[in-house]
C-alpha cells in the first residue's frame, strides 16, 4: 500500500519527460516549466521563419492587390466595344428589322438626294429658302446615316457590337447634326417671318451673305456642342457593362454604364444644352405667331388656306422633333424603359429625316418642276 514520494511524483507528471530523484537535481515543476517555455520559444521561432519566409511575403500580398483590383470598377478605357439594343432573337424578324430599316433609309436617301440635286442645279432656286432647305437636307441625310448603316449591319450579321472608337465617332457626328439642325430649324422660322412679315427687309437678306453667315453659325454651334459633349462623356468611368439600350450610341444610355458621380457634369451640359434648344423652340413658335397673324389678314380665302397648309406640316414636324428630343435626354430615370427609349429615339432621329423631303416639297410649285427637271434629266441620260 505505501507509495514512495518518487513514484507518487512520476504518476502525476507521466511519460512525456525523465524524472530526478529528489534532492539531486532542479525539482520536476522548474523541469516542466523550463521545457514548455523552450517549447513555446521553439513554436514562436517556427512561426516567425514561416512569417519571414519568400513565398509567405509574395503570395500574400499578390492575392490582396488582386482582391483590390476586383473591387475596382471598370474604367472605360478598359472598354474596347459595346452592344446595340438587339431588335430580335430569331433570324426572320432580325431579316425583317433589316428590311424595314433598308426601306426607310432608301426613302430619306431618295428623298433628300433629289432636293439637294434639284437646288444645286436649278438657278431659280438659289435664293436663301432653298439654300437653308438644301442644309436642312444635308443633315438629315447625314444623321440618318449615322446611325442606320450599323443597325442594319448587326441585323444582317446577327451580331450587336460597335467598337468603341466607333461608338465616340457616332455620337460626335449624330450629336452634331441634330444640334445643327434644331439651329438650323430657328434659322428657317426667322427666314420665312421676315419673308412674309418684313417683306421689305427681305432684299437685305437676300442680297448679302447673312444667310451663308447663319447656316454657318448652326454648323459651328453643333459642332462646339457636340465636341463637349462627346469629350465629356467618354472621360465618366463606367462599371455597368457595356450594353446599350439603344438601336445607336446615345448619351442617355451612355450615363447609365456610369458608377459615379462624374456623369453629373453631363447632365448639368445637358441641361444647358436642353435651354439652349428650347430657346431656339420659343423663337420658332414666335416666328409662326407673327406669320399666321399676317396669313390671316390675306383677302383671298385660297391664299389662306395654301399658307396655312404649307406652314402647319412645318410646324408639326419642328415641334415632333423638339419635343421628343428634349424628353429623351431630359426624362427621369424611373419612367426608363427599352420600349419607351426606343419610341422616342424613333420619332426624334427617324422620322424628321424621312418626311422632311415630302413634307417642305409637297405645297411648293418650283421645287416640284425642279425635281422633275432633275428626273427628267437623270431617264434621258440613262436612255
């Protein structure tokens, strides 16, 4: 039954270290102390090689900076194209948008071919109305073709994609000829108000280069507009994609892709561009005020009714094209959606271009016996 002191000892401390007899040595507590701090120096040391070792310090770093720039939005220059609304995901109606398409731009081609051919060969229209038309005309043909030939093409090829050099060269030129033409439109009105209105002034204008001065201040005012305009929005970072909810490269549509606040600077030069445009809208109403006013006091009933037909359809278009314009770059984000954008981008980048032509020569006697001048011309060649 006795147990001696030394074997008591050796119980409680086990088999993981020796034992000394008692009273020949340091005792079995500063024994086991001493080991598990050298135990614990040792586990720290082993630590501390592993901290300091190369492959710890590169790898660690590495998988930070990587998370870093995962976190990073997407800057655009990191964009090379974006993607076109897509009309149709099966090939007959992709077919059937390229058809549609093709005809309609045919017609404005047709159209606004024939009226700028028609007032450069026809002497007796070189007189400011026509020469404002044959801008007016220009434009429209320009930004048709702006935008229409590469939804066409992505129709045909089944694809969406624009490069983004192609995109900024789209919403320069598309920007500047819609700007050229709301000037030009304002132009147009305070041309047809002196005519009618100020019949006496009319000579002055005539017979000097004012009008050549005008069409070249809308020129160069789409142009200034547009230049700030594409600058400034292809410099907003972008971290939405890149997929546009739009048949062409639009502003709107653009600063959606944006993930800060820059796109604000867009939309306060929108703004000002927005007042800018619905200045020359308040002009253009006032000049056909004053003309319907002067239509009105005209004897004969027949004369009243040919001004009139001939300025409503003017008017119509001019404020369809204003309106709709304005709203899509002005309208609140929470009544955005695909169907509405694409209806409104219809109506302001469509279909001025295509009816302008039918529109400005459907009531005008000499511009009709000069298109068939020109057609004329064109048959007997061929023969």
């Amino acid at each position: 039954m006795g147990v001696s002191a030394a074997e008591s000892h050796t119980d409680l401390v086990g088999p993981f270290m020796p034992v000394k007899p008692v009273g020949r040595g340091p005792s079995p507590q500063g024994t086991l102390t001493s080991t598990t701090q050298s135990s614990r120096h040792r586990a720290k040391k082993g630590l501390l090689e592993k901290e300091v070792s190369p492959n710890s310090s590169l790898t660690l770093p590495l998988r930070t900076e990587t998370h870093a720039q995962s976190q990073q939005p997407s800057n655009i220059s990191s964009i090379t194209q974006f993607l076109l609304l897509a009309f149709a995901d099966t090939r007959e109606l992709q077919l059937l948008h390229f058809w549609l398409f093709l005809g309609i731009y045919l017609t404005a081609l047709l159209g606004n071919g024939l009226i700028i051919t028609a007032v450069a060969c026809d002497h007796r229209l070189h007189n400011p109305l026509y020469f404002f038309l044959l801008n007016l005309s220009l434009i429209d043909l320009g930004s048709i073709s702006t935008t229409f030939p590469k939804s066409m093409a992505n129709s045909l090829w089944d694809t969406r994609t624009i490069s983004y050099l192609g995109c900024a060269a789209q919403l320069f030129l598309f920007t500047l000829l819609i700007v050229a033409e709301c000037c030009l439109l304002t132009v147009m009105a305070y041309d047809r108000y002196v005519a009618i209105c100020k019949p006496l002034h009319y000579g002055i204008l005539r017979g000097s280069r004012a009008c050549v001065h005008m069409a070249a201040a809308a020129w160069g005012s789409g142009f200034l507009n547009s230049l700030l305009h594409t600058a400034n929005t292809f410099s907003i970072p972008l971290c939405q994609g890149n997929a546009l909810d739009q048949f062409f490269c639009e502003i709107p549509q653009i600063l959606k892709l944006s993930c800060s606040h820059s796109y604000l600077r867009e939309v306060g030069l929108i703004v000002v561009s927005a007042c800018l445009v619905l200045g020359c809208f308040i002009f253009i109403m006032l000049s056909y005020v004053q003309i319907f006013r002067a239509v009105l006091r005209i004897p004969s009933e027949q004369g009243r009714h040919k001004a009139f037909s001939t300025c409503l359809p003017h008017l119509a278009v001019v404020s369809l094209f204003i309106s709709t314009g304005t709203f899509a770059y002005l309208k609140p984000p929470f009544i955005s959606s695909p169907s509405l954008d694409l209806l409104v981008a219809v109506l302001y980048s469509v279909v001025p271009p295509a009816v302008n032509p039918f529109i400005y020569s459907m009531r005008n006697q000499d511009l009709k016996d000069a298109l068939k001048k020109v057609i004329h011309l064109v048959v007997f060649q061929k023969q």
